[in-house]
C-alpha cells in the first residue's frame, strides 16, 4: 500500500472527500489507551467500600454423599454493579476453600503464599465461577491422607482479604456423608 501513495498513480486533491490528500500529518495516530479496572476502581470507590458489591457463593450438587464418593462444588464469586471493582488480598493466592476449617482439607500447611499483596479484580458486572473437589480425605502429613468420617462436614470459601468473614466475603455449605 505504501508504494501506491509514494507514486503520482493517485490522484490527490485536499478539497475532494474521497480523494487522498497531499496534506502529511504532524503527529502519528496513536491507539486508545484504555484504563486498568484496578486504577478505575480505586478513583471510584474507596478501600473500605468495594467488598459490598461481591458475593461469595458455594454449592455442591447434592447434600449427601456416599463414603468415597467424590463431593464437587461450585464456588462464585460476583461483581453485582456496573463498574469494575478490585479487592486487595493478603497474598497471591486470591481466594482459599476449606473443609471443616482445614485449607484444602489438610491439617499442615499446603502451601506457602509469599508475603506481598495480590489484588482479585473484576469487570462490570463480572462473575467468576470455579470448580472443585473433595475426595473425602484429610492431609494428615506431607504423605499422609486419612478418610473423612461418616456424618455432617462443612466446605467454606473465603476470599483472601483482611476481615474476609466481617465484610462477607466467606460462604459455606454442609454435606452428610452416609455409609
């Protein structure tokens, strides 16, 4: 395409509409530069205020389990207003699930988050959705697994920000596990 305009085989004239013209621009068209949400959202609504407009949901399929079987859940987390909405978190690690208040169903540490901050970031409106599983075991040690227990058991998830269950940020669900 350059060749073509570099060449008198155009006809060009400033004053025709369809014509090019022999006009150069002084300056190059740039493109849009568009706004991180995360900027957006902290000239909006101030830190305090931006965990109202996200819930927190989880949900298994079933309330019953038989021992063994594998319990899936669903967990969403949702901006409900217009505008993009970011929440600081401790770590990285943006959101964490529990079972009977052990991380990922494991009584020792499973994971060492680094100390510096992450931000969990939403669009307008946005809803993330997550899919899980719990097999029924508790982590005992770094190579241990025991079997859940027959009876009533808690899945929790909380977003990983200061106060998470004070600003609602935490659901949870109970399942039965019967023999």
């Amino acid at each position: 395409m350059r060749r073509i305009y570099e060449s008198n085989a155009l006809h060009r004239d400033d004053e025709e509409a369809h014509a090019p013209s022999k006009k150069e621009r002084k300056t190059k068209l740039q493109a849009l530069r568009s706004v991180p949400s995360s900027t957006l959202s902290d000239f909006l609504i101030p830190r305090r205020f931006r965990h109202l407009p996200v819930s927190v949901d989880v949900e298994t399929p079933d309330d019953e389990y038989e021992t063994g079987e594998p319990i899936p859940f669903r967990v969403t987390l949702r901006n409900r207003l217009p505008v993009p909405i970011s929440i600081p978190t401790r770590s990285p690690l943006l959101w964490r699930w529990t079972v009977d208040g052990n991380v990922e169903a494991a009584e020792v540490s499973v994971r060492d988050p680094p100390d510096e901050e992450g931000q969990l970031s939403f669009d307008r409106g946005e809803r993330k959705e997550f899919r899980k599983r719990w097999d029924q075991l508790f982590r005992v040690s770094e190579s241990e697994w025991e079997p859940a227990a027959a009876g009533t058991h808690t899945i929790g998830v909380a977003i990983n920000a200061t106060d998470a269950e004070e600003r609602g940020l935490t659901d949870e669900t109970t399942v039965r596990i019967v023999p």
